[in-house]
C-alpha cells in the first residue's frame, strides 16, 4: 500500500489551519486521518477512527488535556477539525478503575466531558484510545489485516507474520470491555506497536502522526504482501448458461422482490445499485460462493450496511427470464427465513426488549451478472455496494491463505442489535417518497422542473428527461439525491427506451413516471397544415403511450405497483380557438390515461391525469400569452389571472397535484383539474 505521507503538503495543512486558529497537532491528526479514509481497503463509510492527546483551552480560560477523536457522522475521508471532537482526558483515565460501564453510561461519560456540548458524540472506541499512552492512534478495518484476522487461527497467523511488534486481542464488542482488554495487551509488551483486533481490525500508534501512520501502511502491507506470495486460487467455477441476461433485465424483478410488503398494497421500496468488475465476477462465478455467503461479513460493522451477508443468485439464463423472478423469490424468502431464525434465536438470549429490523437483504449476488447494493436511498444502495466489494476481497484473500472463517452470529447479531446503532436508526424517519424512482419528461421545462423538486423534496429518486440533455442535466445536479438527467427525443421509442434502461442502469427501476413533456402550435383548424397535426400528435399522443409503454413495463417486473401520470391539459375537454393542434392529441391522451387505468389496475398500476390551465413555461412563453390575451381583449395579467379564483396558477401548483395523485393510493383513473376555476373546463 503506498504511503501518501508528504512532508510539505503536512506542512502546508498546518499552515492553512493556523490560519484558522487550528494547533498543529489537531491539523496533522486531520491530515492523516483523510490519507487513512480516502483509501477504501482502509476505510468505508464512517468505518475506522483515529485520535490525538492533546490541550485545549476551555471558555473561562482553563487549559486541559484532552482527546480529540472522531466523531460520529463525521467520514475520515473528508474530516474537518469539528469532526475530531475534545474530550476531558482526566475523567477518561479514571474510568478505566471501573469493573463495568454500560454503553448508554460510556456515551454519557464522553459527553459529559465534551469541551463543546454541541460536538458530535466521540466515537464509541474513544476508551480505548484514551487508554493507550500514545499522542496519535488509529484505527482501520484493512481488507487485508482482516484476511488474518478472519481465520480460526488467527493468532498464530498474525504472531508469524508480525512477530513481537503487533499485539493480539481477541475479539470483543466495541465499548468499554474491549478498551480495557486492548489497553492490558498493550501493557503486557510495551514495545508493540500497534494492535491486532481479532475478527475486527488493526490499531497502530505513536508519538507523532507520521509515525503512526507509517505504521500503519507497514504492517498493512506486510498483510497485502503475505497474502499475494501465500495465496492461492481457492475456488473452482461454476458452470453457467451459454447467454447469460444482464443486469438491467434482472434489477427491476430483483428491486421488486426485496421491497418490504407493508400490506394493503404497501411497499418499502429500495434502491439498487449494480457493481461489476472481474474480480466480482471471478467471485460470484465459483462454485462456493453459496458457501462463502454464508459464513457471514468480514468484519462485525458491516451489518450495520448489509446484515448477515448478500443472498446468492444463480446465472439468469437470457432464455429463461421468465422463470427467473420465481427463483429470485425463493431466494429471498429463504435469507428473510434464516434473518427471522437468526434474530428470534439470539433475541432469546436475554430480556432485552428488541423490534427486528426489515429483514430483507442488502446485497445480492448473481452469477455471471455481477453484485446489486440494496438501500432505501441512492447513497445507502452505494454504500452497500462499497462495502460488498471490500467484503468479497477480505473474504477471497482470507480464504486464499486458509479459512474465512469471521466473528460468530451471536457476535454479529450484538453489534447489529446494538442499542446505540438502534438508537442512530431510530432517528430515521423517511419520506414520503423515500426508496421511490420517479422518471418526468420534459423534466427541464417550468413545469417539469417544478415536478422533479417536489417529488425529491420528498425523498425520491428523480430521473430527469428532457430533449435539452444539458438543462436536463442542470436540474438533476441542483436537486440532487442522486438524480441523473437524460437527453431524450421522446417522439423516438428507441430514445424513450434508453431513458428507461438509464433509470434501471441507476436505480433498479422505476415506481413513478410523469408524463410532462408537450409543445403547442396555434393555427385554425380548417386550414390546419396535416403535417402540423401529425407533428402534434407525435409529441402530444403518441409520445405518451410511448412512455406508458415503457413505464407499465418495468412496473410489471417489479410487481410492486406503481403510478403513471399524464399531463393533460384543459385543452382535452375544453377547447381554445386556433389551438386544435394542441387540443385534439391532448384529449386523446387523456382518454389514454383511462385505458391505462382500466388494463392495468390489476397490476396495481394506478394511472391519473392533470389538466392546468395558463401556466407560464416553454410551451405558454411570452409570446404565447400576449398572442391569447390580445385575442380576448385583455391585459396578460388579466389573461393569466382569468380564473374563478383571479389568481394566476404557477408551475408549482401543478407539480402538488401530481404529488397528490402520487400520495392518492386508492384513486386511479381520475383527472386533477389546476386553473384556478374554469367551469368550461369542469370534468363531468
């Protein structure tokens, strides 16, 4: 592994947070803190934590020492100084006297000794860093130390590969118990230099930051070392289908059968998020990875990310996708079975009171396809993707040199049931649309764009579709949670159909699809160009049951229902002189919504339309309006305002009745109208 340590650039960081009023111990902490977190065979997603002993100055102006250690939140990849926060070392020490400290007294023991009551919580292995004597300390969970760690005989494998200069604990839970039994390792052999963390990880520390971290690096590639000279191939392929389906074939039926049912046509739905590579495959593909699954996660923290491990899928043979969502099915059934006997199994171990958690998986591998991370957000699904590579690398190389062979369920299952990681989640109280993909055309427009907001604001995953890719682009980037923007010639099926792969591509696949994009051209109807009409129709019909086409396709492999919402127009059912251009394939769409509804009901597919009126965008521009308000004789704010309520109807108004209709669970095959009044234009 390649020490990144650079004597200037440290010099620089200590400079720079000078400036800032920042001492030079805490900066150099940071400074090796992001070279340890920004290598993910180190480090991933919060894992990890370093600390520095150092002195700080209270508000009344007293000076202490203290431990300045990560903080909960904070990711060592991109920590500041506030994410390393101080603690009182006096009453730290102290405790070590203590023959017990629960988990909730060890938090409140740290908090109660913050220098800043409003800092994150210190990291739960803050004891064990205030334990061991020295000024720097860090900790990571490398791929390749756990390659030792992870084998029955652990300890002799990291004695012969690190002699006396690495002490040996075995495996502890987090907290105060395992503090204490790392700090008495420690002082059995004070030469050590760091510390072996049986089925868990690597300690290495020093007097300054660059040793500590030089440590590090060592020993971690004294581990890469042995294993790539000791390894050896351990596994035999499997024998899989000439044509193998790929990825986006399966990923909707996959999304749609690790939703959580909640019953009454209710689903928790997840994102997914595909992960190929040759080392993936050359994993999935051997003929022991039902068995590798099995044995568990490489390291306790990861079952906060993916419970006990993936679930195994076999080769999807192009030529049999229809069989394939049955046997995807009974995989999952058969990880939910195991979860529920492995969490009412070690429940029953003691009195305390539990809720388990959902127990469907959160990586899934496939043979021949690749690996699908499983989140109720784009960044949950990515971090179990993460974590699923760097689990299949600690558990190949650890099988490589012997037996994977990771901490025991029961240990697994207090962690995961650990009442201060139930606490963290706890606190997660999702959104309406959270797990959710919505896919909207015209999605760089006025309206399109107002659609896309409201629908992640609350909590979904948004595919922005628009001719214009980079306005397209422009808005997925400023609404962000994870949303992608498409370039997309609706009027093209290919076109819509490669906007539909994108989303499975990203997501997994689809659960709501606006309808949106539309233009508008004014002529009278009798002497109407037939190739004007046609165009319209394209764009305002036909382009339509295009995108309901595609829609109720991936809603179907899902098999978690979904919606599909057309925006219609006021034109449908009440129509403007010289717009029978617009009119005519809108009254048409509306009545396409119907069908929809009628076939597709079954699917649990429910299927609504919006009819607006005068809302100022692309398709009524300036131009437009001062075209129809001349024609009426009116001002254009009179134009716009002409409504029963004399109030002029915004892009925003529209996007919260497609949130309605969305939210609507038991209302399909109905037409929203939003004109402010328009009797005309009343449904009937």
């Amino acid at each position: 592994m390649e020490n990144l340590w650079r004597d200037d650039t440290a010099e620089k960081v200590v400079a720079d947070y000078a400036a800032k009023g920042i001492g030079r111990d805490l900066a150099l902490r940071t400074y090796t803190t992001r070279l340890l977190g920004g290598e993910p065979r180190l480090v991933l997603h919060g894992g990890g934590n370093t600390s520095v002993k150092t002195e700080a100055t209270d508000m009344v102006g007293d000076t202490h020492a203290v431990l300045c250690v990560k903080g909960s939140g904070w990711d060592m990849g991109t920590i500041e100084p506030p994410g390393l926060p101080a603690v009182k070392m006096g009453p730290l020490l102290k405790s070590r006297r203590f023959e017990k400290l629960s988990d909730e007294d060890m938090v409140t023991l740290l908090r109660a000794n913050l220098m800043d009551p409003a800092a994150p919580n210190p990291s739960v292995e803050a004891l064990l860093h205030a334990f061991l004597p020295h000024k720097f300390v860090d900790h990571t969970h490398s791929t390749a130390i756990l390659a030792i760690a992870d084998q029955a005989a652990s300890r002799t494998m990291s004695q012969e590969l690190f002699g006396k200069k690495m002490g040996f604990v075995p495996y502890i839970m987090p907290g105060f118990a395992l503090a204490k039994a790392a700090a008495e390792v420690f002082e059995q052999d004070p030469t050590v230099e760091g510390l072996i963390l049986d089925k868990h990880g690597i300690f290495t520390f020093a007097e300054t930051a660059k040793e500590a971290y030089d440590r590090m690096i060592h020993y971690v590639t004294l581990a890469e070392d042995y294993v790539r000279h000791n390894g050896r191939n351990p596994f035999t392929s499997a024998r899989l289908p000439a044509a193998i389906a790929g990825p986006n074939d399966i990923a909707p039926m996959l999304r749609g059968a690790v939703a959580v049912d909640k019953g009454n046509g209710r689903f928790d739905r997840m994102v997914s998020v595909f992960r190929s590579s040759p080392a993936i495959l050359d994993f999935v593909n051997a003929a022991e990875v039902d068995d590798m699954a099995a044995r568990g996660v490489s390291t306790p923290d990861l079952s906060i990310r993916i419970k006990t491990g993936p679930v195994v899928l076999p080769a999807p043979a192009q030529d049999a996708l229809g069989d394939y969502r049955a046997v995807i099915d009974e995989r999952v059934a058969s990880f939910v079975a195991d979860y529920t006997e492995y969490f009412r199994g070690n429940d029953a171990r003691d009195d305390v009171k539990r809720v388990m958690l959902d127990p469907k998986p959160r990586l899934t591998l496939v043979a021949g396809v690749g690996m699908f991370g499983h989140g109720r957000t784009y960044k949950d699904a990515a971090i179990a993707a993460d974590v699923g590579e760097m689990w299949i690398e600690a558990a190949r190389d650890a099988e490589s040199v012997g037996r994977f062979e990771p901490v025991s369920r029961s240990d697994l299952f207090d962690l995961e049931y650990w009442s201060l990681e139930q606490a963290k989640l706890s606190g997660a109280k999702p959104k309406p649309f959270t797990g959710q993909v919505v896919l909207v055309t015209g999605g760089a427009g006025a309206i399109g764009a107002a659609i896309v907001k409201a629908f992640v604001a609350e909590g979904a995953h948004a595919v922005v579709v628009d001719l214009d890719g980079e306005k397209a682009a422009a808005i997925a980037k400023a609404v962000g949670n994870g949303a992608i923007g498409l370039g997309c010639d609706i009027t093209d099926p290919a076109s819509v159909r490669a906007a539909f792969d994108a989303a499975v591509s990203r997501f997994g696949g689809v659960d709501i699809v606006v309808s949106n994009a539309g233009a508008a051209w004014e002529s009278p109807i009798a002497t109407m160009d037939d190739a004007l009409l046609r165009k319209s129709f394209e764009l305002n019909f036909f382009a339509h049951q295009t995108v309901a086409q595609n829609a109720v396709r991936i809603m179907k492999a899902q098999e978690t229902g979904g919606v599909l919402l057309f925006n219609a127009s006021k034109q449908a059912v009440n129509p403007g002189a010289k717009f029978g251009a617009y009119g005519l394939p809108k009254a048409a769409t509306l009545f396409l919504s119907r069908q929809y509804a009628l076939e597709h009901g079954a699917d649990r597919i429910r299927v609504n339309a919006v009819n607006a009126d005068r809302i100022r965008s692309g398709l009524l521009n300036d131009e437009m309006i001062a075209n129809r308000s001349a024609a009426r004789g009116v001002s254009t704010d009179e134009y716009m305002a002409g409504n029963l309520l004399g109030l002029e109807v915004t892009a925003d108004d529209v996007a919260r009745a497609f949130i309605h209709h969305a939210l609507a669970e038991r209302t399909t095959a109905d037409v929203t109208t939003v004109d402010g009044g328009n009797i005309a234009a009343a449904m009937r």
